[in-house]
C-alpha cells in the first residue's frame, strides 16, 4: 500500500528541537523517513532528543546553535548542504516568550524577543531558503502564534514578534513560489508543554492547578494543546502531499481564532 506523508530521503532541520514542540516535531519527522539535524542551543537538550530518535532506529543529530547569532546559522546551514548534499525541509520553532503589555515591557524585552523570534528566523530563512530553491524546491515552516492573528492580553513584546513571523512567511512564500520553495506558519494556541508547567510554578505558585484549568478553558474546546498535535500538522504541511499549500498561517488553537466571542 501507498505511505502517505512519507519523508524518506529528505533532510530536515528542526530549531529549538530540545523540548515541547520542536521535540515532538523532530520525533515524527523521523519516524516518517527523514534524517534530522536539531540545531539547539540546549546541547544537552538537543543531544537528549537525537539520541532518543537514534534509540528509536531514526537518524539525527544535534548542533548546538544560538538562532539569533547570524554568521552561526549560515555556517550550520553550510555544513549541513556539504555533508548532506541538501536541505528538503526547515522548521523554524525556536522561540522565546515574554509577558507584559506596552506600559511594563521594557525596551530591553523588545529586543530580547526581537533577537531570537525575528531575527533568529531571518536568519534560518536567509541561510537556508536561497539554497532550497537553487536545488530545486523545499518545504518551510514557521511556528507563528494565535498572537499573530488575534489580540492575546499582556502579550505586547510575544505578539509582536509573532505578527513578524506571519509577516516573513508571506514575504518568503510569494519571493521564493517560483522557484518550488513553500513557506507556511503553524498559529497554536497554549499547547501544554514543559515551559507552561515551568511558567505555572514560577508565576503563580500554589495556584498552578487553578490557573492551568483557566488556561485550558480559554481555547472553546476546554483544554490545551499537545506537541504531538501540532506536531502532526507540521508533518503534513512538511510533506509531498501538501505541495499546494504555500503562503498561508494555519491556526490549531481548538477554536480560538474562529470563536473570538466564545467565554467559558
């Protein structure tokens, strides 16, 4: 029988593959064929998924890699197409977050984000798209944010470095069509990862079950993502199989963004 959204052969890279999202990615492009190169800046993190997928019979390995250090990303990318021969596949999730509105953001905050959300997907864009279409053609993802296309409250500094990330995925989809590149963006909701559990504990401590079972209900269907979910999609819009779909921001937020009125 025909393997749908087979990615045998292909070389991905994931950012940020150390944890949550990027780990859960990392693990399924694997298990569907492809070879992964986890670019981290967690080594130990980085390494610690890689070996898990090798454990699992996939093949990947782990660059300790800091996304906002430019010159660093362009040299993965190089070494990689050298030892590779290609880069079929990017993912662009490595991010930092940020709470507070205008009024208590500092400048410094802005930048903080700015550094690793925008530029640090700049960078993996410039170094790695210009060499997917002078072989021919690849897919891109960016991991955007339901923050990039509706008001999320004390999100100031995150919200506008995620409309940044819509905004470069457009610009990169419709520069790069031609040349057989797709770009597209994934806009989750709250997914419950370790960060959240993290951000829990530090900000509200002894309360975390309360504010957790707040968190979940404000995505309409009464609870939080999982990495492995958004996972998924990422492998579809990775894949042959969506060889139509460029240029578009797919939100997988349980309904947030469709029932902006909803109140639980």
């Amino acid at each position: 029988m025909e393997r749908f959204f087979d990615l045998s052969g292909k070389q991905a890279v994931v950012t940020g593959a150390g944890s949550g999202i990027g780990a859960a990615i990392a693990r399924r492009f694997a298990r569907a064929g492809a070879r992964v190169a986890i670019w981290e800046f967690n080594v130990e993190a980085g390494e610690a998924v890689a070996s898990e997928i090798r454990r699992a019979g996939g093949e990947a390995v782990s660059v300790r890699l800091d996304v906002a250090d430019a010159a660093a990303v362009e040299a993965a990318a190089a070494g990689l197409w050298s030892a590779a021969g290609r880069i079929d596949i990017l993912v662009n999730n490595a991010g930092v977050s940020s709470v507070g509105s205008v009024e208590n953001t500092p400048p410094e905050e802005l930048d903080r984000l700015h550094r690793v959300n925008v530029a640090g997907v700049a960078n993996g864009l410039r170094a790695v798209a210009p060499r997917m279409a002078r072989a021919g053609g690849g897919a891109i993802l960016n991991l955007a944010s339901i923050a990039s296309l509706v008001g999320v409250k004390d999100r100031f500094a995150y919200s506008a470095s995620k409309g940044a990330i819509a905004a470069m995925t457009f610009s990169v989809a419709i520069d790069y069509a031609s040349a057989g590149v797709r770009c597209n963006a994934v806009a989750p909701a709250r997914i419950h990862t370790p960060f959240v559990d993290g951000f829990l504990a530090k900000h509200y401590p002894g309360r975390e079950q309360e504010t957790f079972a707040k968190l979940s209900a404000y995505q309409p269907v009464g609870r939080m993502g999982t990495p492995d979910e958004v996972a998924a999609l990422a492998h579809y819009l990775c894949s042959d199989e969506a060889s139509f779909v460029t240029g578009t921001i797919v939100p997988i937020d349980g309904g947030v963004c469709s029932m902006p009125g909803y109140a639980p």
